[in-house]
C-alpha cells in the first residue's frame, strides 16, 4: 500500500494557559484551518488546558481534517 498523502502539521505552538502566549486555543485552531493545517501540536508550559480546550473546539469542528 502506498500512501500518497502527506499532513501538514505545526509541532510547537502555545496558547494563553502559558504565560508566553495571548492565544486563545479556538483562535488558534481557527487559524490553522485556515492555513490548512491538518494537526496543531500544544505545547503549553505545566498544563494540559490549553490543548483540552483546542481539542473541544475540534470536535466541534467536522471538516478539521483535510480530505484529498
């Protein structure tokens, strides 16, 4: 089986649960929609909540992956 399709994915981002970022995580799953991303990668400093919350908003959200 070969497979032909390649993802698109942001392997190191944050969102405002650090504070190094103002990023709220639906903004930042909006933004990578629109960009055509088709995996976001959280790395939040010492909590979890921000890819919790970016993971809601996925769900939510049918078309998150890209189809060929």
């Amino acid at each position: 089986m070969t497979l032909s399709r390649k993802l698109t994915l942001e392997f190191h981002c944050h969102t405002h649960a650090s504070k190094d970022s103002l990023t709220r995580p639906e903004d930042l799953v909006r933004v990578a929609r629109r960009k055509g991303l088709d995996r976001l990668v959280i790395t939040d400093h010492n909590s979890i909540a921000g890819a919790r919350a970016a993971q809601h908003w996925t769900r939510n959200w049918s078309s998150w992956v890209r189809r060929s």
